[in-house]
C-alpha cells in the first residue's frame, strides 16, 4: 500500500565504527562548545547491524540533547554499546537528576515535556526511528542521580 512504502527506510549494512563516527562526531562538536563530554565505550567484535545510520543518528541526539539539558548543559554522559543474543544494545547513560516517578510513564507521549520550550517530541521521535528498526526503547530513571536510555535493535530486521 502507498502507507506501507511511505514508512520503508532503505537499512545499510553498517559496521559499528560508521554509526560510532556519527555519534563521536556530534559529540566532539557539542565539547568544543561547552562543558559537555561523552565517554563512548564499545564491547569488542560487535557484530554488524541492519540500519539506517541518519536515522539511528537523530535518535542518539535527541537522547545526549536530553542528557546535556538535563545535566545544565555541563557534566558527562556515556554511550555505553554492547550485544546480547540476537541484539545490539545502545546505553545512553546521564547524571542529570532522573525523571519525576510521576512523570516516568509518559516520556514517550507526545507533546509531554518538562523542559521550558520543550515540544514533548524528541523522544516520540526517537521512539519511532528506534521501532522503525524492529527495536525498542526503556529509560531506567534513577531519581537523584540520572537516566539510562536503552535502545535495543535486532541484528536482523524482520
């Protein structure tokens, strides 16, 4: 159907080290600006996945735009990228006090935000990239102390 082709992504053969320059990219760009590092750290042999590396990308910004705001624009978050059986896990962890419980269970819905000027999109936006990949996606908020973003993918898509 017209619906179904609108919502088909063209997925590459990525090796890890292309999605990590991306995220290694954006990150450096965000230190010389700020007080704001990311410590990325990789299991070894990761085995490649199916996806879109732009996509997957955008997810991975508004995950560390989240960490930097949440964290008053200063501090270190990790990206933290490992496999398990069958998946590839992508851990995006910050110190940036974690969520309100109140507020946990509806990050995910739109227009749903504790930012001033926020939209309440950037994580439905990261939430569809990371579905649009046959994955999903779990915050483990710790209030106090921060957040942990996990994204799961599949080393296949179907």
């Amino acid at each position: 159907t017209q619906r179904e082709k609108e919502h088909t992504h063209t997925h590459t053969l990525t090796p890890k080290h292309t999605l990590l320059h991306y995220i290694d990219t954006y990150t450096n760009e965000q230190e010389t600006a700020i007080d704001f590092h990311c410590n990325i750290t990789t299991e070894e042999n990761l085995p490649e996945i199916d996806i879109d590396p732009q996509l997957l990308k955008q997810a991975l910004i508004n995950l560390l735009k989240n960490a930097y705001e949440a964290m008053d624009k200063s501090g270190t978050a990790t990206i933290s990228v490992s496999s398990g059986s069958n998946v590839v896990l992508i851990a995006v962890t910050d110190h940036g006090g974690g969520l309100d419980p109140a507020f946990a269970d509806s990050i995910f819905e739109p227009f749903i935000t504790s930012k001033n000027g926020g939209s309440g999109l950037g994580l439905v936006i990261t939430r569809q990239i990371v579905e649009s990949h046959h994955g999903t996606i779990h915050c483990d908020s710790r209030p106090g102390d921060g957040c942990t973003f996990t994204i799961t993918l599949p080393l296949t898509q179907s």
